[in-house]
C-alpha cells in the first residue's frame, strides 16, 4: 500500500496500548485489504469517475479500507462511511471528505440494489486472456500467476486455488512440548480454553489442527508449553523420519518450525542460517520448547558453511529447505502476490540448485538429503530436483526415493505419480509445499566389502 496514514487514523492515534480486540481488527484489516486490493481498486475505478490513477494515495487507502469493511466484514453502511469520512478530515483532507461519502453512499445503494459492480467470474468458452483477466480482478491476484495456475491445472481447479490462496483464517497446527502430554490431554486444555481442537488430519499422531484465532492460547506458546506447527512444514519432516540417534543438518532453518519437530521427536539437530536475528529467535524458541540440547545453532551460508575441514559427510540426514518465491503460503503472506514477478522464479530456481548442491556434501554415504519449498512452481520443485540428479554430481552418487513409501503421509498430501510430497490449500487446507526425498549412495567398494564381513 502507498502510505499508512489512514490506517493510523482509521485504528487509533492516541498513543496508548491497542487492546486485544482492536490489535485484532488492525490485523484482520491490513491483511484483509492488501489480499483484495486488485479487487478493491476495480471497485473504486467503477464508482469513481476519475479512477484510482487520479486519487492521493491516503484516500486511495482510505477508499480501500472502507470498502473491505462494506464489502467483506459486513460493517454496517453508517459507521464504516461515517469512519472514512472522519479518517480524511482528521488527515487534514477537508475537500477530499466529500468525494470519499460519495463514493461510499454510492457503494452502498449499489449493493442494497444488487447492482454493485463486481468482476463476473469467466464463462467456460471465454478466451484465455479474457479468464485470467476476469480471474484476476474477482480473485484479486496479479495475471503472471493466474495465467501460470490456469495453463497447469485448467479453470476449475485453478479456481479452487485462487480461492483458498484468499482464505482468511489458515487453520493452525499445534504440538505438545512436553512429551508426556498427549495430544489427547492438549486437545482438552485447548477446549478448556474456549479454542476447538481436533487431530490434524494429514499428521493425526503428531499435531492437533486449530480453526480461527489462537488468542486464548498465546500464555502458553509463550511459556512454551505447547508449540505452533504448520501441518505442510510437519510434513516436510516426515520425510526425514526423524528418530533418536539421527544427526541432521537443518541449513536454511530459521524460522526454525521444522528444526524443532525434529529435535522434539529426538534428533540432534545442527541449524544453520544465513540470518543472525532469526537465528536469535530459533535459539529463544529451542529453549522455551526445552530443546536446547538436542540443537546447535550457527550462523552462515551453506554454500561456505560445508566446505570447513570435517564437515563433510558428518551428517546421516540434510534438510535443504530453500528460500523460494511463497506462492504456496500466500493465504498467510498477504503481501507476496504484489511483491513478486514471474522472473522470481527462475532467479530462485538458481538460488535453489546451489544451495542444494552445496548441501548435499554434508550427507554421509547412504544419507539423506529432502530439499523442499513453499512454493507452488515446477521450476522451483521437481526442476530444481531434475537439475540436480541430472548434474555429475546427482548422477554419480544421488537417487530420488518416493515419498510414498515414507509411512505417515497421506495420499492427498502426495505429487499425483506418489513421488514427491506436494500439499496444496486447495487440497489439504494447509500451505502450499514440496519434497523430495533422495539418498546418498554407499560406495561400490565399500558395498562389496560389507557382503564379506
């Protein structure tokens, strides 16, 4: 968004503490109109003769957060009117009050009309550029990536993605930090906390899954008596099969979500991370979580990190979980669909490659070596994996395993030949995700030798 004026005015200036409540609304409205903002501003351009090209940038905002309250909180048409309006004359806009009332009363005789003019969603028979068009602007996303969800998965499916791409609540994973609380005993704190739990329905051994807000919660995440978990991140772990006895190279871990599964189902966990203040954050959470002396924090890049004396081959499992574009988590990053452009991801795909080749030293002869994404894009998924397997590296000592034969993961959480891991929102309601799981080959000589022993 162009400025923060409005938002500022809209949800409070008076420099005190914002309660619970309305830290809530702040969030649920920064989130809600960046999601909407392609629709919102269709909205705006068919009210308003003059266009959003021609509107200051606050009243733009301003325009933006009212509609979103209108159109998709169901604010009533007097307080979100009278609040816009009382948003510009307090941002000393005097002449623009007037234009935001009318735009707003018109918005709301239009809509108690039926007449409102939204984006129709694409017939069957319509061209192409004419669907991605209409998609677009009815689902509030950038063309580059509609047009890429329409070519791979056809209208309907695409849809089914757009729209849970938008969902305005992502369910929550949830996992005990103790292990001598059940997921049983967790559920039933949580209720007693006024919070519906149930078993994830991808991990039901491992994770709770929680709907709506985590408020009453947040004392003991705090306290580190229980710990978030994305289900798509949970996964992802699930093809390492964490066990006692594992030593694993985490080389990209921070925020640490998956770090701190593995550890907590008894892996000694080695995380590494180019970034200092995020690795801070993995070291706080360890400790809260009681896992501090399953994990060993440094900070680096792997491409540098694995080329000290020792470290090669030092590791029986390495997780590559590589920095990529995030379309798959787009429901929780509002602001990603606006930030990034198609050449992201080629340019990420690269990134990937290194960091996958580099890492991949680390893994002893027989070893593990899962690379995953949140992305949703072949380039950055099965490419990336391709590319690898196809280098002289890859073909001399690597070979892909199917992670349908990892016990634990479900079908619909699978690539649709059962070789890859690939939840999808549209699919699984969690993120969007990948892996891949590959393994080191023993020696030849090495391999002979032990039929002999």
């Amino acid at each position: 968004m162009e400025e923060d004026g409005a938002f500022t005015s809209l949800l409070g200036d008076s420099g005190e503490a914002p309660s619970s409540d309305s830290a809530r609304l702040a969030t649920q409205l920064l989130a809600g109109v960046t999601v909407w903002r392609r629709r919102l501003d269709s909205l705006i351009g068919a009210l308003y003769d003059g266009g959003c090209g021609k509107l200051e940038p606050t009243v733009h905002n301003v325009l933006r957060v009212a509609l979103y309250e209108l159109l998709l909180l169901d604010t009533p048409p007097h307080a979100a009117v009278n609040e816009a309006v009382a948003a510009v004359r307090a941002l000393r806009r005097p002449r623009a009050a007037a234009l935001v009332n009318a735009v707003l009363r018109s918005a709301v005789r239009c809509r108690e009309a039926g007449t409102l003019p939204e984006p129709p969603l694409p017939d069957q028979g319509a061209p192409l550029e004419a669907c991605v068009s209409a998609l677009g602007v009815a689902l509030s996303m950038p063309d580059w990536i509609v047009l890429r969800w329409v070519q791979r998965y056809g209208r309907e499916e695409a849809l089914a993605l757009l729209a849970a791409s938008n969902r305005a609540q992502p369910a929550h994973g949830l996992r005990p930090c103790d292990p001598a609380t059940s997921l049983e005993q967790l559920a039933g704190a949580c209720v007693a906390d006024g919070v519906q739990a149930a078993p994830s329905a991808l991990l039901p051994a491992h994770l709770l899954r929680v709907e709506g807000t985590l408020a009453p919660l947040r004392a003991h995440l705090r306290a580190g008596r229980l710990a978030l978990q994305d289900e798509a991140a949970a996964l992802v772990v699930q093809l390492l099969e964490p066990r006692p006895g594992m030593s694993l190279a985490d080389v990209c871990a921070a925020p640490g979500g998956k770090a701190l599964f593995a550890a907590s189902r008894g892996a000694s966990v080695t995380a590494l991370d180019a970034h200092p203040g995020r690795m801070r954050m993995l070291v706080a959470a360890a400790a809260a979580q009681g896992l501090s002396g399953r994990l060993s924090c440094s900070v680096g890049d792997v491409r540098e990190w694995c080329a000290a004396p020792g470290r090669a081959a030092s590791f029986s499992a390495v997780l590559v979980d590589a920095p990529c574009t995030g379309l798959g988590v787009l429901a929780k990053r509002a602001d990603l669909r606006w930030r990034r452009v198609e050449p992201d991801v080629a340019r990420a795909a690269e990134l990937q490659l290194s960091l996958l080749s580099a890492a991949a030293s680390l893994a002893q002869p027989g070893g593990l070596l899962v690379y995953s994404t949140c992305s949703t894009e072949p380039e950055e998924n099965s490419g990336v994996v391709k590319a690898f397997l196809d280098s002289q590296l890859g073909r001399a000592e690597w070979q892909l395993e199917r992670a349908d034969a990892v016990e634990g993961i479900p079908r619909e959480a699978l690539s649709p030949d059962g070789r890859f891991l690939a939840p999808m929102p549209h699919r699984t309601h969690t993120d969007g995700a990948f892996g891949a799981r590959l393994r080191r080959r023993a020696p030849v000589a090495a391999s002979r030798t032990k039929q002999f022993e």
